[in-house]
C-alpha cells in the first residue's frame, strides 16, 4: 500500500479557506434570526443559530447581502431573466431558493466551489425536502444528475472544480451546459483574495474572453494598507488564512484594474460604507432598531474596508454599464 502524501502548506492553506465557507453561513444564519433579512434555508445549512454575533458583524452582513443581491436583481432585469449566473466559490449560499420563491429564475443557475463543499452542500439538499423540493419543481426532464461531487438539473447545477485550475474549470461548465452566448452573470464574494493575483487574473480573464456579454461582482476586502488592514490580515493568518491576493486589495483603483486589465470594458466599485449608505435606507433605519450598536466607529471602519467591484462588456448592448447603486 503506498504512503499517504503528508500534508503539504497548500492542503493547509485550502483547508483554512474552506472553514471560512462555515463561518459565512454561521453568520448569516445568526443574522437572519435577529430579522435583519429573510431566509427560510440558511437553517438547513447550519443547524443551530449559535453563539451571539456583535452587532457590527451583523450589520457588516446585511449590507453584504443587500449589496450583493441589489447588482444580481439589476443584472436580471437588464436581462429580462434570458442569463446565466455562475456563483464562483459559492459555499452554502442560498440564492437560488431566493430567486426561485421570487420568480426572478435566470435560464441556469451554476455554482462552483471545492469538490468537499461541493459534496457537502449536494447532501444536505438529498436530505432536506425543502432544499430538494425547489429543485425538483425547476426540472422537467429525466436527466437529474446526482452524484457525490456533482449536481445537475434544468434550471440548477453544482460542481466540484478548483477555481485555479482554469482548463478543469472551463471543461466542467461546459459538461453541463454552460452557454457562452448567453448573458453570464458571475458572483465571487471573499474568494479571489484566497488566490494569488496572478490566479486571480487568469479566472477574470477566462470569463472576459468566454463571454461576449457579460457581469462580473466581486465582493472582498479594500484598504488593506492601513493599520486596521494590516489587524485583519493578522487575525486571519492566525487561523492559517493567508490572504495570497491581498495586493489586489489595496484600493478600488486596484480592484477595477484587476478587471480593466483582463478583458472587462467598464469596472466601478464601492466601499461597504458607502454601499451601506445608497441602500434603501428606510429598511437601514428598521435593521439598526434591531440590537443597540455602541461602537459606531468600529462599523464605520469594517465596512470602510470591504468592497464590492463590479465589471462588464456588453457586445449586446443590454445596458449593462448602467447598471449600479
């Protein structure tokens, strides 16, 4: 029997990027129970609420998940729903129930993450009814694929795939039907800043190159240079975290540039404090009732390091340059 490989500083740093996928859904999932925001299917991805959250981490997530959902809701009526969304690290997100329960279905909804989240997230759909149920109303065929790795219906699929890995990547999408005609939609959020840039690059590229019409919105760390930056990286690299793309983190400029320099004809991007700031500020008012917020500052600089960048080419000219905040 040969020996098992020892474990190499990769295989570590993997693992620490995946425990990041449990946290995400554990605060989201704490959130959703204060009522910053609905979602009936976080709960099946964690199953208790857990140890309390500080408020600021709460509000840090709501304004993720409104901002988020505000480009993805736009793209989606630019597109009259005739698109693609491929959610590119997507962990245990639950945003194909959402648009299924709001009639919002884009033609095929892609995820993409490692092959272990990959097979997690497919079981806990196998066992939970109100996971499966959604996906099976969506599927009209006889070709409902179900493996250990890998899902794929009509209208929703999941794959195992290395995202650095971009000849694998491509070969996947396109084994389930992945169009490069249609208007594609990619989401990464907290995921290219786990790559090198140089890995980074390469996968915008791809898409850029792959597809004629196309959104790409990226949601992660901004501001790195200064001291609460250099705090938050310290913080992760504790936990064996290592932010290997941070050097794409040192601004908006520099996050626009990574896509202005692949391909992308138009880029802007927002700070999480001003994103914060644009949303319906109404539903903000209802949010900051819901727990006393005593270090408005400590807020203030959280979201002021966290951005979201979205980029575009639009050969259709469905106008998709005008879409923002």
């Amino acid at each position: 029997m040969a020996a098992r490989q020892p474990f190499t500083d990769l295989d570590t740093a993997d693992e620490a990027v995946r425990s990041t996928c449990d946290d995400a859904t554990t605060c989201k999932r704490y959130a959703t129970s204060k009522g910053y925001w609905t979602d009936p299917y976080v709960q099946y991805f964690v199953r208790s609420v857990g140890e309390r959250k500080a408020p600021e981490i709460n509000r840090g997530y709501y304004a993720r998940v409104q901002g988020m959902n505000h480009l993805l809701d736009a793209f989606l009526r630019k597109t009259k729903c005739d698109c693609q969304i491929v959610n590119l690290g997507a962990g245990l997100d639950t945003t194909f129930w959402r648009l299924k329960d709001e009639n919002l279905m884009p033609r095929k909804y892609f995820e993409v993450d490692f092959p272990m989240i990959a097979a997690r997230k497919i079981h806990n759909i196998k066992t939970k009814p109100p996971l499966s149920k959604p996906l099976i109303e969506t599927h009209s065929t006889d070709s409902l694929l179900l493996d250990g790795h890998s899902l794929d219906s009509d209208r929703y699929c999941i794959i195992g795939a290395d995202l650095r890995d971009i000849p694998g990547l491509d070969d996947k999408l396109k084994k389930f039907h992945l169009n490069p005609e249609l208007p594609t939609l990619f989401l990464s959020e907290c995921v290219l800043v786990y790559m090198t840039p140089d890995q980074s690059s390469k996968l915008v590229n791809w898409a850029s190159v792959t597809f004629h019409t196309a959104m790409f919105v990226n949601y992660e760390q901004v501001n790195m240079l200064d001291r609460f930056g250099q705090v938050m990286i310290e913080n992760l690299q504790r936990r064996q975290c290592n932010l290997a793309g941070v050097e794409v983190c040192q601004s908006l400029e520099t996050q626009k540039e990574r896509f202005l320099k692949t391909g992308w004809e138009n880029a802007d991007a927002l700070d999480m404090m001003t994103v914060y700031s644009v949303i319906p500020q109404d539903d903000v008012a209802r949010i900051e009732r819901l727990e006393f917020l005593d270090e408005k500052e400590l807020l203030q600089q959280l979201l002021q390091h966290y951005s979201i960048c979205w980029a575009t080419k639009d050969k259709l000219k469905l106008g998709l340059s005008q879409v923002a905040f």
